[in-house]
C-alpha cells in the first residue's frame, strides 16, 4: 500500500469533526480511501484499528488554540512551551509555520506569544513567562486542571501528597509546583513505597494523586503498596487517570481479547506516557507491541509482523496522518478494519486568554 505522502501533510492535524473520537476514525478513513495496494509493503494478514485511538480533547484544545494563534497573530514572536504536545511530527508542523519552542520560558523572547501546554505548568512558570510582556496562553486540560485542584486542597487540609507518576514529566512537575517541596514525594515503584515508609511516619495524613496518563497496571499496584503503609491515605474518588486514558487502554484490550489481534503497534512518541502506556497494555494482554515512530521503524520489526492480524492504535498526541503514513508500510492481504468502540463526545473550550488576547488586538 503506498499512501500519498504529500496530500496526507497539506492535510490540517486536526480531525474535520472537531470533539468525538469517531472524528480521528473518519479522518483515517479519508485519508485511506484511494491509497493504492503495493505489494512493496511489509505483508500482513489484516489490520484493525481500535474505537477510540489517537487526539484526545485535552490535545485537540491545544492544538486548535496554537492553529488559532498562529492564523490570528502573523506578526508575533510565537513560542511553543516544552512543545505543546509529545508529539515531534506535531512540534514540527507548527515549525514549519513559524512557531518556536522552548524548554525554559525565560528562553521566550519579550513581547512574544508564550502557548503553554495541555499537560499543564507549575504557577511559578506561568509568572516567570508574563514577565517582560510576554502574553500567555494556557491550554491547561481541565482534566489536569482537577488534579491540580486536588493538590491544593490536600496542602490546605496538610496532607503529604505521594504522586505516582514518571520523574521529569511535565504533568508531574506541574503538579509538583502546587506542593511545597517538602510535602512531595514522586514515585514510579512498589519499592520506592517500601523505601518512603522508612522515613515517613504511619500516622502522617497521606494523599495520592496520579499522573492522567498512567496504565492501570502501573499505578493500581503502588496504590495498593501505599495503603498498606497508609490505611487512611486519600485517594481521587474517581481517580485522576482520564476518560481518554482509560478509553484507548480498555480498546486496545479488546482489540487483542476479543477481536484477534496478534501484535499491537502503538503510534506515538518516546516522550509520550500514555502512548507507552499502550504498549504496557497490550503486552499485558498478551501479544507483542511496538512503539511506532514513522513507517522507517516497520522494517526493524518486519520478522515479528509478516502475515500477523495487526492492530494499530494511536497515542492521545498523534495525529490520523500518522498513523496513515505508518499504515502506509504494510500490505494487508485482507484489508482495514475499523472496530466500534467507545465514542468520545467531550471537548474543552479554548483557554479564555486566547478571546482576551483577540480582542485587545481588535481594540
Ligand atoms: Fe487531558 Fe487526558 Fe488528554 Fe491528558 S490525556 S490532555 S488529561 S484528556
């Protein structure tokens, strides 16, 4: 199968039905129908793409507001803060119209546009950006949001907070900018519980929150390991692991349970936690899984995929045109098929200093 590489990236990165998860489908689906068989691509049985995978709405908002910004202010210095998304294929779209992306705000020039990202930032980034007259724009996910939220609230009720999450992640050190130093502790482990219980008292008032992104393999048992230590610890009632999250995982555990996967490649990037959250999932149902790139990586795995039934999925950060392009590597002797699933009606407004912003220019 040959994709038509060049329609695909004049496409736009957003789905044309902006806010359901049926909208990614669709926009696989049109940018597959008239992609030619090869015989040049890697054989395989049949592929089956999960309801739902790919954009979830938090990163939708996001990059509709950067598109946004991008069309409204030609005239701006325009920054992107630690790449909006995880995504590079995304990162470099925006590049190619003129938007630059820093890891420090301070590294933002004055007077610039400063578009911080759905993972949301720490309230002394967000000060440090404004200075200098810079103006931000914060598309923090509301999802995110709530747990930011909780985090306050469990420092005002002086609870130590135990945050399961990956070190370094923007999500983690935006909620760590909540906590005081003191009261934080990441933890990625079991262990690293058994180590904290060493030095933190068991009559401590304990919190846990949870990065949004997480599998529920990886966070359930380091909760559990906490309560042991903690029987009193204050959870999320409804846990701070997203909809989308938890949609894209339990897809993606159908589609190897019950709808006859036998490899699972996950369309995403190395810094994205919930795409590798997949392929943890995946793996834990049972079959082989790969972190996808680009349609390059199919060939290192070639071996692992000739004549299997594949399931491709995507991370919450990739866009259709990706995961085409990829699709694009294979030849499916019995074709494509799209799996019902889950469909996600949620979508999140554009942040309010986006309007604000608009208007002063209007004035
Ligand atoms: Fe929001 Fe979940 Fe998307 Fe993160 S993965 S941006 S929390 S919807």
């Amino acid at each position: 199968m040959i994709a038509e590489r060049e329609t695909l990236e004049q496409r736009s990165l957003l789905p044309t039905n902006f806010g359901s998860s049926r909208a990614v489908h669709n926009d696989l689906r049109e940018m597959l129908d008239g992609v030619k068989i090869s015989k040049s691509g890697i054989p395989v049985q049949k592929i089956l793409i999960p309801e739902p995978m790919g954009f979830c709405a938090g990163v939708e908002m996001a990059i509709n507001t950067l598109n946004e910004v991008v069309k409204q202010f030609p005239d701006r210095n325009l920054i992107g803060y630690h790449g909006i998304v995880h995504n590079p294929y995304v990162i470099g779209k925006f590049e190619e119209q003129g938007v630059n992306f820093v890891d420090e705000v301070s590294d933002a020039p004055a007077d610039s546009i400063v578009v911080l990202s759905p993972h949301g930032t720490a309230p002394q980034v967000i000060e440090k950006a404004k200075q200098d007259g810079r103006s931000v724009i914060d598309t923090v996910c509301p999802l995110v949001t709530k747990v930011h939220n909780e985090a306050k609230r469990m420092v005002e009720e002086g609870r130590i907070i135990i945050y399961i999450g990956h070190e370094g992640h923007d999500e983690a050190e935006g909620v760590r900018g909540y906590v005081p130093p003191e009261n934080f502790y990441l933890v990625e482990s079991e262990e690293e519980i058994d180590e904290l219980a060493k030095n933190l008292s068991p009559e401590l008032p304990v919190a846990i929150l949870t990065q949004t992104t997480l599998a529920q393999g990886t966070w359930q048992p380091i909760a559990e390991a906490v309560k042991k230590y903690w029987p009193d610890v204050w959870s999320a009632p409804k846990k701070d692991v997203c909809y989308a999250t938890t949609n894209r995982q339990e897809a993606v555990e159908r589609l190897v349970q019950e709808q006859g996967a036998e490899i699972v490649l996950v369309v995403t990037s190395e810094q994205s936690s919930n795409g590798k959250a997949l392929v943890y999932k995946a793996v834990e149902a049972g079959v082989e899984s790969f972190l996808i790139k680009t349609v390059e990586d199919l060939s290192e795995i070639k071996d692992s995929l000739l004549n299997k039934v594949v399931g491709i999925t995507a991370g919450a950060s990739t866009p259709a045109q990706q995961v085409a392009e990829v699709i694009a590597g294979l030849s499916p002797e019995n074709g494509i098929e799209f799996m019902e699933g889950v469909v996600e009606e949620q979508k999140f407004h554009l942040p309010k200093e986006l309007q604000q912003l608009i208007n002063e220019q209007i004035k």
